[in-house]
C-alpha cells in the first residue's frame, strides 16, 4: 500500500518571553528521546542543568505547532525532528515536525481514523525512530515502517490478520514498537503469537512466541503496555504486561519464561513495566494494585519469576500515567482518575511518603530528569517535584494553554525543552538553566 501524501497543515509558531522576545533562550536542537519513555523505556531523562524551579508562568514558552490532529500520542525526538500521530479526517498519520521551529515536514498515512464511543478519538502509540527508519503501531493494529527523511514507507504488517492478534478490551491497540538489534518486536496479544519478532528491514518474520494462560484473573489478549527488555537471571528477555499479566519470552528465540497473573484486570492493563537488574515491578489501576518479582535462572536454562510483594490498589495503583525508578525509589500518580503522588522504596515497596493532592486533578503522566519529576495531570496542570524519598516538594507548576478534558500524553523532556502535545497542539517549553 503507497503512502498517502497530504498537504502540509501549516504550523502556528510563537515565541513567548519572561521579559523581551529577544531574551528568550530557546536551547539548541538535537535532543534524543526516540521512542517511547526515552532512550532506555524508563521515563528517565538523562539531561542535566535544567531548571531546578519554575517562575509562577511556567518555564518559557519557545513555540507552539497545531494541526497535529486527535489523539493522545506522545512523541520522539531524533535528528533534529519531533515524530508524533494523530487522527486527521477519516485517516491516521505519522507526523514529522522540525525539531526547531515546529514546522510540519511530511505525514503519512497509517490507517483509519479511531473513534471512540468515550471520547478516547485519535491514536496513543508512540512511533519508534532507529536510524532512518520509523516504526509505529496503528489503532487498528496496522504496524508500519517509514523513511524517517521522507515518510515513505518501507514495508507494514498487521496484527490481527497477520497473527491473529487480538485485544483485551475495546480500546484496540496502543503499543509503541520495540526496535532490539535487527527486530522490531510487537505484540498480537494471540495464545500462539503473543509476541512476535520480525525482522526490522523486510518486516518477515522472525519467530513468534506462544504463551499459556497466566491464571485466571484478566482477560485474553495483548493490553495497553510496550515491551521492555531485561537481563533478569541472566537471560535476554522481553518483559511486557498483557490482557492476563505480566511475562518474560526470550529474545532469542520467544521461548516463554515466566507469567505473573496478581496484576491483571480485566479491563486495562496499561502502564509500562520497571526493570532493574533481577527486579520488575508493575502496576495496574480497576481496584488491582501493584507485583513486583525478582527474576532468577532455573536449572533447564530458563527463568524463574519469584513474587517478592503485593501493593493493595489502596496504596498504589497506576492507572495510564506511568512510574519511573530514580535511584532505588519508585515515583508515579496513584489512583484509577488520580495522580496522588508517591514515593515507594523498589527492593520493598515500603511508602516513602503518603499520597498528596496538589493543584493537578485526574490522572498524571510522570517523567524524570535532573533530580526532578514531571507531572502532566488530566486537568492539564504540570506540577515539578523533587525526586526525593525524604518527603513531597513542589518546585513550581504551570497550566498548558487549552487543555483538552482528557489532557493525557506523556511528557518529553530532550534537547533542553519540555514537550507537552495537547490534541491537536504541541507546545515547547526551554527548562535549561
């Protein structure tokens, strides 16, 4: 299938100032956030000399773009380019902006458009950039390769009719591709292909992973989460949370490992593991609450999963905002429609601090970098906040302009700038010192 060329939509492109527009400091480009959650799928930036706190406005605002579309993506950033999806019409894009100005580069089309009967319109998937090719994951299970200069693609499969995939729940597919090595690897969500590898230049197939039924709490099907890659027992692995829990297949070859059913409900099971080292925690929002397991080698050259604890959903549930791990503390928005801050210690899951309410409401998409939190809440508040397990501190917050009532996408932090995508607009903020 050729892709479809579309007119430009042009960008609106401003420059704010604390004082004169000359003063601003906009940052140089060149950040490097490539795909979901960061260079390493942990939310966890590795940019320093940021600001260590907001004036009352919030950070400077370098410039806004629209016209990306519907949806709740967030995006990469890589040579010099912002990558993103959103619904225009009846069609889904890939959108290119220049990193820069915010100007839109090319689109191209991906599927159809996602209309949601409770308002959730518009993609969530986050495309995935390795040297100068795209990868990204429609709504509709429709997972494409793309130049990464041009926007034509390369090569697309599709899930469902390609491997049977299917979903947990109605919301269909929002995954964000893992590129390892020579493979892309996705998730199908079928009993006999729950992950498969395929091979990242030609899009055939590599191998495809059966996994048993985990127990009997969730549902068939792949969940809302991306994969993660671990080391744990000293086996290569991808971890992902499906519609039945969380499991471990090997790299290699997709052999299943391990399956940990205390975490799943039967609505969605969404947010992104967290590994380190032998240790992976996840957390799922409906009342179900958070596992962590400690991976270890068995004697047949697979991997045990040992549940070390259980968190009781009243005292920690993720719901789609996601955690990150600074150091050995665990930090995310706690409960279904909430973000209530929390600190929880990894090796334990002692609370650090209890839940606090701040100026935010509804859930938060939480990113780290510097020393600090990033707190985008679905009333589009975001809120800066020390990463610290000796107690809740706020360093500033500032409203996003317009905020949809789902203010959703998570947050990037590269190249010195803060962005938040907001619908149809993408704003730019310079957190450089």
């Amino acid at each position: 299938m050729r892709t479809v060329r579309i007119a430009a939509i042009p960008a609106v492109v401003m420059l704010v100032a604390w004082g004169s527009l000359q003063a601003v400091p906009t940052s140089a480009p060149g950040g490097n956030w490539p795909q979901w959650r960061g260079p390493l799928r942990d939310g966890v930036s590795t940019e320093t000399g940021l600001l260590s706190s907001w004036p009352a406005a919030g950070p400077p605002l370098v410039w806004s773009a629209k016209g990306l579309g519907r949806g709740f993506s967030s995006l990469s950033v890589a040579g010099g380019k912002i990558f993103t999806m959103g619904d225009r019409g009846d069609a889904q894009f890939v959108i290119a902006l220049d990193e820069d100005t915010g100007k839109e580069l090319w689109a191209a089309r991906i599927g159809a458009n996602y209309n949601s009967p409770d308002d959730f319109n518009g993609p969530r998937g986050t495309p995935t950039i390795d040297g100068g090719v795209l990868y990204a994951l429609g709504t509709y299970s429709d997972l494409v390769a793309v130049d990464v200069a041009t926007g034509k693609e390369r090569w697309r499969r599709n899930l469902e009719r390609d491997f049977g995939g299917q979903m947990m729940s109605g919301w269909q597919w929002s995954e964000s591709p893992l590129v390892d090595g020579d493979r892309v690897v996705v998730t199908p969500g079928a009993s006999r292909a729950a992950l498969v590898a395929l091979d990242k230049v030609t899009g055939k197939e590599i191998w495809r992973a059966g996994v048993p039924r985990l127990g009997p709490k969730g549902a068939d099907g792949a969940g809302y989460s991306s994969i993660v890659i671990s080391n744990g027992g000293g086996v290569k692995q991808y971890v992902q949370l499906t519609g039945r829990g969380l499991l471990g297949v090997r790299a290699s070859d997709g052999r299943y490992l391990w399956g940990n059913n205390a975490v799943a409900n039967d609505i969605a099971n969404i947010s992104t593991p967290i590994v380190k080292g032998n240790l992976v925690f996840a957390s799922t929002s409906y009342d179900t609450g958070s596992v962590m397991v400690e991976l270890a080698a068995d004697a047949q050259g697979g991997v045990t999963a040992t549940q070390r604890y259980f968190i009781p959903p009243n005292r920690f549930q993720s719901h789609h905002g996601g955690m990150v791990l600074v150091g050995d503390y665990l930090y995310g928005g706690h409960g279904q429609s909430n973000g209530f801050p929390v600190c929880l210690e990894l090796a334990t899951g002692k609370s650090m601090w209890s839940p606090v309410r701040n100026a935010g409401t509804g859930s938060a998409a939480v990113v780290a970098a510097d020393g600090k939190l990033y707190f985008r809440y679905q009333n589009g508040m975001v809120v800066l906040i020390d990463a610290t397990p000796a107690g809740y501190k706020e360093s500033g917050s500032f409203q996003i302009p317009n905020p949809f009532h789902l203010s959703w996408p998570h947050p990037v932090i590269a190249g010195g700038r803060l962005y938040l995508r907001e619908q149809d607009a993408l704003h730019a903020y310079n957190i450089k010192r």
